[in-house]
C-alpha cells in the first residue's frame, strides 16, 4: 500500500523577526515495514536546507534563516509504500517475562526502560494503575497484557485536542481523563517501563477514512508506541484508537519521549507575537511511478503565541496542532 503525505507548517509574526533556526522531524523512516518511495521539503523565505541522522536514526532536516521575515512557510511531502505488518500470535508463553529481565535486554534498551522527561512513575499514575487493577495484567503473558492494557487506556480517557498543553505532565490527562495521543502513549509507556517492558515513543502520521473510525484527528499527525518483546521484537501499540500498528500507521521518528521527536524545533530572535497554522494530509496514491500525485493542500489549523521579552529567543512549539 502506498501514501502519500503532505505536511505543511507556517509561521505569521506581527512584526519581523530577525533571525530563525530551525529542526525538522517530517521525513518518514525505512523499516522492515515501510519503505521511503520519495521526501522533498521545502522553505520560504528561500534556505539552505541540511541533513543527519540522530542517535535514534532518526533523519533530521535543519536550517537557518538569518536575515529579517515575517513569515516562515515549511511544506514537505514524502510518499512511502507499507508491506504490510509482523502477524502476531494469539499470547507468548510465560517465561517471556523472564526473558525480559535478561542483562542483555536491559542493557540494549536501558534508554527505554529508564523514566525521562514526560516519562514518569506519579503518585496519579500509581491511583490510576491500582484503580484499574493493571498490575493484574502481569499474571497473563507479555504480549496479553499489552493488549489489555492498550484497551484499558482506551476505554479510561476521552480524546479531546486542547485539554493538554504541549510541556503537560501525563498528571494532566491523568486527572482530567481527556488528553490527545501524546498523553496516552506517554500513559502507556511509562506503565509498559514500570513492568520492566522496553517502550520508545514513535511519532508519525495514520491514515483513516470513514471505514476506519479512528478517534485521531485527520488532518494531524499522530503518536503511538513500540514495545519490545524478546521473541517478537518491536511491536507497534496505539493506544488512542484501541489498534496493533498496522499498515496505515507511517512512522516518522523514534525516541525515549515526544521532547526527542517533535516534527519541528527552533528558535527565532526578536520580539513578535507569532501565528502557527499547521496542515497534514495522509491520502492513498495510485501506486508505483505516482511520486507525488499533488492532491492539494491541506486545510491549516491555527492557534497565537507570543515571545518573550525583547532580544530573547522564542522557542517555536507545534505539539498540541501535529500530534494529536
């Protein structure tokens, strides 16, 4: 199966701004499951645009505009083909759990058992898992008890866009019981470290359509998890719409939490109240030989920041409008 994405970031400033540095995460990875068939960004005011690939092997796209603007447009499109996604088996045998306590499981992904950043062991998290009885899903084998705690988060939360800011603690959708995708894969990750599963965040896009009734907002990109199990690997888990990862789920980056992914970051010099909008499309193309079929912008969703005070620098954020 092939899509096509097209991302497009534009940021409005009331008055110039005298300088911006900026960090791209939009470039889709090449896994056992997708292929990279073509990516392009583009930027205006016109720079030179730079690559490298991060410790997480992530692509990273970075450039600088140094000279006076009033607004900065970031348009990339990429086109991937999925082959489809590891069928699973039904349960694991119990000693999967032992196999996970191996030194040499926990010393490959120390990074991703660790707690960091969005990633924590609350006092709301420990009356959330004891509420639910979560722990009891340890007495059924790994693979089991993923799933069940995959439907468990799906079931406890709403998902409401704006009830979460982008730097909220997991206590924030913990207490409220409404969040995005973000708060529920940072839920279920700190969870899956907690019981000594390895699980990094993936930020990426998911294609839906009428048939798929996905609680994920079209037109946003989107977050879920990979958890690692020894027999199987890394196993894709969204625990916004209650699913496996599947071929409609198009990974983009990869990391301990969504502060080592966001699909842009940067910096601008000056003082400005700023305007992002920000615009996602996710379409099936017709297939081999259709690069980039050009299926039209997509609608861009807005929201107002100011920077600091003057000559300070204001970081750009877009969580809450791409990963939703």
């Amino acid at each position: 199966m092939q899509f096509e994405i097209h991302h497009i970031t534009q940021y409005s400033y009331d008055e110039p701004v005298r300088e911006s540095v900026i960090e791209l995460r939009m470039q889709p990875r090449r896994s056992g499951g997708q292929g990279l068939v073509s990516f392009e960004v583009e930027v205006e005011p016109h720079a030179q645009v730079l690559s490298y690939v991060d410790s997480w092997a992530n692509t990273v796209h970075h450039f600088d505009v140094p000279h006076a603007h009033d607004r900065l447009d970031i348009v990339t499109r990429s086109v991937v083909e999925t082959y489809g996604q590891l069928s699973l088996p039904a349960e694991l045998a119990m000693d999967e759990w032992a196999a996970l306590e191996a030194e040499s499981v926990r010393g490959e992904w120390w990074d991703f058992l660790a707690m960091h950043g969005f990633i924590a062991r609350t006092e709301a998290l420990e009356a959330f898992i004891a509420a639910r009885n979560l722990d009891a899903l340890r007495r059924r084998d790994p693979l089991s008890a993923l799933r069940e705690l995959n439907r468990a988060i799906y079931e406890a939360f709403d998902y409401e866009s704006g009830v979460t800011d982008p730097d909220s603690p997991i206590d924030h959708a913990l207490l409220d019981g409404r969040g995005v995708c973000q708060d529920f894969a940072h839920i279920m990750i700190s969870i899956c470290r907690m019981w000594g599963v390895p699980a990094r965040y993936v930020s990426g896009y998911l294609y839906t359509d009428q048939e798929t009734h996905d609680r994920s907002t079209a037109g946003a990109s989107h977050a879920w998890l990979e958890a690692f199990l020894p027999s199987l690997g890394w196993i894709g888990v969204d625990p916004t719409n209650d699913l496996m990862a599947c071929e409609r789920h198009l990974p983009v980056a990869i990391g301990r939490d969504y502060s080592d992914v966001p699909p842009s970051r940067g910096v601008f010099k000056g003082e400005a109240e700023s305007r992002l909008s920000v615009g996602v499309s996710v379409h099936k193309t017709a297939g081999p030989g259709a690069e980039f079929p050009h299926t039209g912008a997509p609608a861009l969703i807005a929201t107002r920041r100011r920077s600091g005070g003057p000559s300070l620098l204001a970081q750009h954020e877009q969580q809450q409008l791409e990963q939703q």
